[in-house]
C-alpha cells in the first residue's frame, strides 16, 4: 500500500510541474477550431515526454528509498556495514565517482539496485537477502555491477531514452487520433469523439512498442554493467554471483518501477521483449566468453 501511495504522490507531483512549465513557456493548446496545432503539439509533447522522466530521475533517490524502505547507512556499526562501505568506496574511487550513499533494504530476496539524478549523487541499495544469500566475494561483483551502471551514467541514458520515446508516442498518438476522426467520422477539425478513443487505443499500441526498445537498451546496459564488474571485482565473481541468482528459490522481484535499476528480473521466451534485464544464462555466457 505504501508503494501505491509513493506512486501516485509522485506522479500527481509530476503533473503538476509540468502543467506549471507549459503555462510559463506560454504554450497555447493543441487542439483548436482548425484541427491540431502542430507546433504547440511537439512542444507538449516534448516537456511532458521530457519533463515526467527527468523529474522521475531527480526525485529517484527519494522515491526508491520510500518504494524499498532502504536505510542509508549514515555510521556503520556492524562489520557487514563497514565491509560494505569501504568495497563501495574502493569501487567509486577506482571508477573516478563520488562515494554513493549506501542502502539496505528488508527482503527475503537477493537484489540490489543503484539510482540517482547524477554520478556524483548517487544510491547503491542491497537486500538483506542478498547479503545472508551470498558470499563475500560475490557481493563484492553484485556491488561492482551497480558502481559500474552508475559510471557509466546509464541513469541519465535511459532517461533520455525514455524522454524521446514518451515524445513520439505523445505526439504521434495524437496525430493519428485526429487523422482518424477526420477520415472515419469526417469531422471538420478532427477533434470529435473518435478523436480521444483513437488517441487511447494508439498511445496504448505505441507505448508497447515504445517499450520494446527502451528494454532493449536496458538490456545492453547491463552487460555494459557486468562488464564494468568484471574489471573492479573479477569475471569469475560476477559469473558466481550471477549463478547464485540463477540458483536462487526466490526470484528476484523489486517494485515495478525500480525493476529496470535491479541486478536481475524476470523474463524469458517472448517476454524476453520486454525484460529490463537480459537472461542470466545470457549475461554469464558473455562474462565467459569475455574471460
């Protein structure tokens, strides 16, 4: 209930900035007496598209802390914790970043995750599963694996990657409402009934299209990670604790909003599509054919 509740605070929190921009950038609305207003349609389209995932990558730290109930460790007072802060220190130093803030979150399940809005401020987040699941070594490469997602900045990537898809299918969704509403129904502006039916149903086939390819560089970025990985811990750690989550009795699950930022989901066969994660059987074969 709590993750609904965070959910939906940022979402309305999100809106209501953007709805702020469009009145301060003076952008008129896109549907007038004549049809569509193509100008005024990209700009909307593009703050929204825009707006809502960088306003979700700035507020990222935040929501994951409150979507997980992550505890940052602000002083360490176990050897676990100490341990975990001096490898993440290592890490970060090696890959030239500042020290990310360090998190444990309750659950029975082995994952981890890293977010934030820049390199230099940043959140690496354990599980407790993960940490009681694995050994020290293979901890280590899970911890190198979420170092490496956040040097090689695949936060602001994917970002920008889901900006420019959210714009198209905004943008285009749209247009194909009014083609259809002009054409079908034959109403002068285009802006009839058929118009916001046709809209929905587009936006919804696009968006499903569109997330096929946002996956799909998900998916590159986490060998990309795996190999980042490999040269701060090992190949052979990474390949180890990649086969403990293949072994695992629980699957790996995070919210559905933070899967994409997870060290392992779901997925297979069709679904494969729209995995934010490449198969483990997949990112172990790369590891060794990377030696």
């Amino acid at each position: 209930m709590k993750r609904v509740f965070y959910f939906l605070l940022t979402n309305i929190a999100i809106m209501l900035v953007l709805s702020v921009t469009m009145r301060l950038l003076g952008v008129g609305p896109y549907l007038t007496a004549n049809g569509l207003n193509y100008t005024s349609l990209l700009i909307f389209s593009g703050v929204m598209g825009f707006g809502g995932a960088f306003i979700s990558l700035a507020i990222s730290k935040w929501t994951a802390k409150r979507m997980s109930g992550a505890v940052v460790i602000e002083q360490a007072n176990t050897q676990t914790e100490r341990w975990l802060l001096a490898t993440v220190r290592q890490q970060a130093d090696k890959v030239g970043i500042k020290m990310p803030e360090v998190a444990i979150f309750d659950s029975p399940e082995a994952n981890a995750f890293a977010t934030g809005m820049t390199k230099n401020s940043s959140l690496v987040a354990v599980s407790t599963g993960l940490l009681r699941g694995m050994t020290q070594e293979e901890v280590e490469a899970v911890l190198a694996h979420e170092v490496s997602h956040i040097a090689n900045g695949d936060m602001v990537t994917l970002t920008l990657i889901q900006g420019v898809v959210n714009t198209f299918v905004m943008f285009f969704s749209r247009v194909i409402g009014n083609i259809v509403d002009k054409a079908v129904f034959k109403t002068k502006d285009g802006n009839g009934p058929a118009f916001f039916i046709t809209m929905i149903i587009a936006e919804m086939v696009l968006g499903v299209l569109a997330s096929i390819i946002v996956m799909w560089f998900s998916r590159q970025r986490e060998f990309r990670a795996d190999a980042g990985a490999a040269n701060l811990a090992s190949a052979q750690k990474m390949i180890a604790a990649l086969e403990r989550l293949k072994n695992a009795h629980e699957p790996s699950v995070l919210p559905k909003q933070m899967a994409a930022f997870g060290i392992a989901s779901l997925g297979g066969g069709m679904s494969q599509l729209f995995a934010s994660h490449p198969s483990l059987d997949d990112r172990i074969a790369a590891l060794k054919v990377r030696g």
